[in-house]
C-alpha cells in the first residue's frame, strides 16, 4: 500500500492525545500504545519505521518540522532515512485503529458502572459522563458533571442571587455585609414597636415619632440625656441653666487665648459666674451664628449624601452590566466548544469517507485480486521485530453483489511457519449483501505468487504454489 500524506486532524484530535490506560478492563499489549505519548492509541497513525502515534502526538512532533524517531533510536534500532518522522510518509493504520476500538472499556470515573468497547466510549460516553469531575466556571472547585446544574443553581458559593428586599445582585458571602446597608431592609423602632420599617425611611420615622428617645440637642456641648422626642421641650425647660453653662463655658474656650488656663465655669455649682445683658446678648448672637454655620454645614452634608448615593447607584448598575457580560461571554464560549465538537465530528465523517472512496478505489468485483505489497523489506522487517506481525489487503468482492474478503499476510510467518515461511490468510468479511448469499461459503479459493516471465513487462501464465498458503 502507498503512504499517504498526514490528514489533518481535527479540532478534536488536537485536544486530546491517546486514551488514558485506565479505561481498559483488560490486560493491555505495547502494540496499542503510542510511542511519544505512551496512552493507548487514538486514531492511529504509522510512520515509515513502523512506530505507531496517535494523531495529536504526531502532529505535535511535526509542527516544528520532520523529526528523528525517538522510538527507534531508545529501541536502538535507529536507520538513516528511514526513523524519521515526515508527514508525507505516515498514513493512518486503520487495522490498529480497529483493533483499538473493539478493546473492551470501563469508565475511570468513581462511582460510574458503564462498559463497552474503547469506540463506544469515544462517541457516546467520553465527555458526558455525570461521574465526571469538572471545574465549577464560578468558584473555580470540582464537581461532578451531573450535579453541576444544581451546584450552579444552589451551592456555588459565587453564584448570584438577588436581596428579597431590594432585589440588588449579591454572591451568598457578599448578602449579610448588604443587609447592613441594603435601603429596603425592614428595621424595628425601639420607641413605639413598629416593625417592617424600611431603613430609608428610618430617619423620617424617627424623626416624626414621639416615642423615639434621641440624644438632647445640647449633646454636642456635653448633654448626656437621651429623650423621647415628644418630651423634649419639657428636658430644655428644666435643664436650661444647665445647658446655657454648658454653651457658655464651649463658646469662652473657644474664644480664649492660647495658654490661658483659667477657670472660666465652675459645673460644680451649676449657674453662671457673672452675667449681664449685654454679656447675654452677644452669646446669643455668637449663638444664632454658630447654628447659620450648623445649618449651612447640614445642607451641605444632605447634598454629599445625596451625591454619594448617585455614585453607589452608578457602581451598581456598571457592576450589574459587568456580571451580564460576563455571562453573555461564558455563553458565547460555551457556544464556540459545542462548534467545536461539532466539526470534530464533520471532520472524523469525512475521514471515514475518505477512506471508504480509497478502499473502492482499490477494489474488485470478479473475484481476481492481486495484491502488490510495496516496500516489502522494510515491512518484512517490522514482523520480524514483532511490530507489526500482519498485513491486511484491501477488500475486494466475488461480484458486484457477492462475497467481500481481503487478504491477511503474516511477512515472517505465523504459527509453525514463523521465521521460515510466508503465511497468508483468506479472511471473509461482512459485506453489505450477506442477506442475498448462500451460506456457509463454500467456494474455492486460489492463492499464488506471479512469477515474472523471461520478456520484461510481462507476466508468466502459470502461477507458483507459495511456500505456505493458509485459508480461514
């Protein structure tokens, strides 16, 4: 058979590199393991020295151009021009890859029970395992494929959820730290009872019931009471003396020189040292003056608040576009790996159908094959290193609509005859008109080598018997 070139392989093959030795239940031969990788093959290539790689592994050598056989030169049966690896002279060995795909398989996933062969796996079971572990895209830990829908919806510590009170996007960690400044979040009014008082209506409720005890209004002079709202004209009533030295005594040391220590205000007796009209009359004014000030300085407090919450608005809504568009991209990649899959598979079609039109190609429909073995030294070779001990002819048919078979060549010998013999086989394979057939086969078989004639260019009528012509 003439090498073919390299197919490239698909995106598919280009992930993922041969089998893990995990998945088979049986005891496994160095034949089905790939020399650069050492897994079991995945869709099997064969190089000119008989080395066999899987299509990821093989393209990951060539991609820097053609390289030495490391396989040869470790076995130490290295040969110049021949261990080399090029992609114009590996082809896909489809009977290893058959071999692969009929090995029996368990899935290596904890707690899956499924078996079948390594092509059933392949197709209907790699990747889609619900024992399977992956990574969670939120909080980056393991779950099993199964489960991840629900540990997206209900365990995922980073998954989003919305406040039953404002309906403002938070992680479960992030919701305590917001129900201490969510504005929706019902508070409770320790004067009068009321409940379900949301906290930005705290303050207008506050403010307006009477039953709320709020600090005096002197306590920025050193008042320490803490009055309902409804009793406080009564407090500055009877604590007027007591408040009026309370501001005196705030007003004359702000007003004092720096290093006068003398006692203005004795608290101790609880009255004014000395007073006059006049004196009361520009505390009064310095009075009016400072609570301009207050009042000036509380508007321009409402305005920062104000200000503040518009930047808190803001944050908000750009954090809320963030978390769309990033799940808008985790849709959009999920989307672009589902393509993906699906021109690996286009890909993994349109190789098979290559190789069906070649097989076609070679075939015959009278019953007369003859099979011409190129290269046969360096694959004579290959069975005596026990590498690659058969060969398979293409198939070819009795008639358009009859028996399919091929022709199965041992090089060294099979059996009694290894290392002295060349052992052929006739194999009966399942054709797509084994329904229209008589059976069991029951018809005779010839096999011979064509001897050249004298005169170059042709060939001699009669046919040798070969030294040992097996049929099956």
């Amino acid at each position: 058979m003439a090498a073919a070139s390299v197919t490239p392989p698909g995106s598919l093959d280009l992930l993922q590199p041969g089998f893990s030795k995990t998945l088979l239940g049986t005891k496994l031969e160095d034949k089905y393991l790939c020399s650069a990788c050492k897994n079991v093959l995945r869709r099997p290539f064969q190089a000119q020295c008989g080395h066999r790689y899987c299509s990821f592994c093989l393209s990951s050598i060539l991609s820097s151009g053609p390289q030495s056989c490391a396989a040869c030169v470790h076995e130490g049966i290295y040969e110049e021009g021949v261990s080399i690896l090029e992609s114009s002279s590996a082809f896909p060995d489809n009977a290893a890859r058959r071999e692969v795909e009929s090995l029996p398989a368990v899935c290596p996933s904890e707690g899956c029970s499924w078996k079948g062969t390594l092509k059933d796996y392949e197709s209907c079971h790699e990747g889609q395992c619900p024992f399977m572990l992956t990574e969670c895209p939120a909080c980056k830990g393991l779950v099993r494929l199964g489960e991840k829908e629900h540990h997206l919806e209900h365990q995922c510590p980073e998954r989003s959820l919305s406040c039953r009170h404002c309906r403002a996007p938070c992680s479960p960690a992030d919701m305590k730290a917001h129900h201490q400044i969510c504005p929706k979040f019902p508070l409770t009014c320790d004067g009068c009872g009321k409940k379900k008082i949301a906290r930005e209506k705290f303050q207008d409720h506050v403010r307006a019931c009477g039953r709320c005890r709020v600090p005096c209004r002197f306590h920025a002079v050193g008042c320490p009471e803490m009055v309902e709202s409804e009793q406080q004209p009564e407090h500055e009533a009877q604590r007027l003396q007591e408040h009026l030295a309370l501001l005196l005594g705030v007003l004359l040391e702000a007003g004092r020189p720096p290093g006068d220590s003398r006692l203005l205000l004795r608290p101790g007796e609880g009255a004014l040292e000395a007073g006059t009209p006049s004196r009361v009359a520009e505390l009064l004014q310095r009075c009016e003056a400072l609570e301009r000030k207050t009042a000036t300085f509380e508007n321009i407090v409402c305005v920062l608040n104000r200000e503040v919450e518009r930047v808190a608005v803001t944050a908000e809504a750009c954090g809320r576009q963030h978390r769309l568009d990033q799940d808008r991209i985790e849709a959009l990649s999920n989307k672009v790996q589902q393509l993906e899959r699906s021109i690996g598979l286009k890909d993994l079609a349109m190789a098979d159908l290559e190789q069906k039109v070649l097989e076609m190609e070679a075939s015959t429909f009278d019953g007369v094959f003859i099979w011409k073995i190129s290269d046969f030294s360096r694959k004579r070779q290959e069975a005596v290193a026990g590498r690659t001990p058969a060969i398979f002819s293409p198939a070819f048919y009795t008639s358009r609509y009859g028996y399919k078979m091929c022709l199965r060549a041992y090089l060294n010998g099979d059996g009694t005859g290894r290392g002295t013999h060349l052992s052929l086989f006739f194999v009966l394979m399942r054709g797509p008109h084994d329904a229209l057939l008589r059976w069991p086969f029951n018809q005779k078989v010839r096999a011979g080598l064509p001897r050249r004639a004298c005169v170059p260019g042709r060939w001699a009528a009669g046919l040798s018997r070969a030294p040992r012509c097996g049929s099956r």
